[in-house]
C-alpha cells in the first residue's frame, strides 16, 4: 500500500447529504481520488452510501460504506503493486 512520502494520495468527499433520523443518519456523498503521478490525477471518482449510529456518548460513528466507482483513469491507477484500478459496475 503506497503512502507519504513516496506516494501522494488525497480522497476528497464532496457534497454530502446527510438524513438523520433520531440516533442513525444516512450520507450519500460523492467522492475524488487524487493521486501524484508526474502531476496531480484524478484517477477514479465515484458515490458513498454510508450508515451512521450515535453512540451512548454522543460520538457518530461509521456502521457500513458501500462504494460505487463510476470511472477510472485510462492511467495505471494502482496503489497497490501490479493491482490497477477497474469501475465497478453501477
């Protein structure tokens, strides 16, 4: 799994919408992976559909994530070794 500093990589979540209904919610966000490659590169996007629970303490807290990629880059986008990036059917 590549990290700082020989990789540079950045998830940007953008436009969340958040449902709360007593001590759960739902969020439905999208989302930018950005990577460095010779330059910065957007090589995938997609949506979140995630489920959160408040917790006794008051804490929210993640309880599923279901991601949907919507395209990647024709680029080599792996971040793991011999592992490129493919969509996911929606």
């Amino acid at each position: 799994i590549s990290h700082a500093p020989a990789d540079y990589h950045k998830h940007v979540v953008v436009e969340p919408l958040i449902e709360i209904d007593g001590d759960t919610a739902t969020v439905s966000s999208d989302f930018l992976y950005v990577q460095d490659r010779e330059g910065p590169l957007i090589s995938h996007f997609g949506r979140y559909a995630d489920v959160l629970a408040r917790g006794a303490d008051g804490v929210w807290r993640f309880c599923r994530r279901a991601i949907q990629t919507e395209a990647v880059s024709q680029s080599d986008v792996s971040t793991i070794e011999d592992n490129p990036g493919t969509a996911l059917a929606p």
